[in-house]
C-alpha cells in the first residue's frame, strides 16, 4: 500500500521509530513509551531540513490548504 506520493506534503512525529516488540508497542499508540525507541533530534539528527528519512509509520500525508507554518507545531507539542 502506497501511503504517499511524489509531491504529498508530510507530518513527522518526533518518534522516528519504535522496536514493535515491547509491551509499549504491542499495547497499541504507546510506542513513545518504548525503551528502544529513535527520536529525531534526541538519538537520531535530522527534522528540521528541507528533506528527511522518515518511517511511514509516523508520517502524516496533510492535506491540502493546510497553513504549513500556522500548523506545524501540531507535530512537535513539546
């Protein structure tokens, strides 16, 4: 399954990955809790360039008409 597509503009979460094995991942939306978990801009550089590596699991396509610097704190609430 194709999530985007040359030329979607994309959200990334600060959690760039999770193991997927902990009880925190296996419990559903509490990979932020897991102990090998990667953040960008913590454990891992990257997140404020022009492009990134990120994994679709925590990438958001956005959708279209949405103010890009009005909204982009949504993705960094700390």
């Amino acid at each position: 399954m194709d999530y985007f597509r040359k030329g979607d503009l994309a959200g990334v979460q600060p959690l760039w990955t999770a193991c997927g094995r902990c009880e925190y991942c296996l419990s559903g939306g509490r990979e932020n809790l897991c102990p090998n978990k990667q953040v960008t801009g913590e454990t891992l550089d990257g997140g404020y360039s022009e492009y990134m590596l990120a994994d679709a699991r925590y990438a958001y396509r956005i959708p279209a008409g949405i103010d890009e610097t009005r909204d982009a704190p949504l993705f960094c609430p700390v």
